[in-house]
C-alpha cells in the first residue's frame, strides 16, 4: 500500500546536482527531491512518497485531498481510534493555504 500525500513546496535548490526542494506539511517541514517534477516552483503544491515529488496539484486538489483525510480520521476516532493530533494536524493545513 502507498501512501503519498500533498505538501507545499516553500524552497527550491539544487544539491549534488539533484533538484530539491523543502516541502511544508502544516508546520513539519521535510527535504525532498524534485527530479519528477522540474516544472514546480515555490507556492505550489505536490504529492510525496518517500521522499520524491511525484506530481504537481493545486491547491483546490490539495485541499481536496485534507477532507479526505479528514473524514477518514473522524471515523476512526468515532470507532475509537485514537486519531485527535491527526485531526487537528489536517485542519492546520486547511486553514494554513498561504503560507
């Protein structure tokens, strides 16, 4: 099972000689490569798994892809889950856009 989620791209760099760039997922900021998707640029949204940009989305999409998570996580909690960090870390990010 993969699991790739949606993060924004806030610094583009080259480093030996790969395209990378830091990526924000409300607040947790992880390094990542941008080989896949050269064409990106600061302010945009991508989709990460394992450390490599696979696709550029907007922002629409982005957010799209937060309720998703949202309600999945609601669910779990409502079945005891345990999800309540999860929850609040996906309604940052739906209020955090502009960053």
């Amino acid at each position: 099972m993969c699991l790739a989620i949606p993060g924004k791209v806030i610094e583009i760099f080259t480093e030996a000689g790969l395209l990378m760039g830091r990526v924000d997922y409300a607040g947790t900021v992880n390094t990542i490569c941008l080989e896949y998707v050269p064409e990106i640029t600061v302010g945009k949204y991508t989709v990460v798994h394992a450390g490599f940009a696979l696709s550029v989305i907007d922002e629409e999409e982005a957010m799209k892809s937060y309720e998703a998570w949202q309600e999945l996580i609601e669910t779990a909690a409502r079945d005891g889950g345990g999800y309540e960090d999860q929850l609040a870390t996906i309604e940052n990010l739906k209020g955090n856009t502009t960053r």
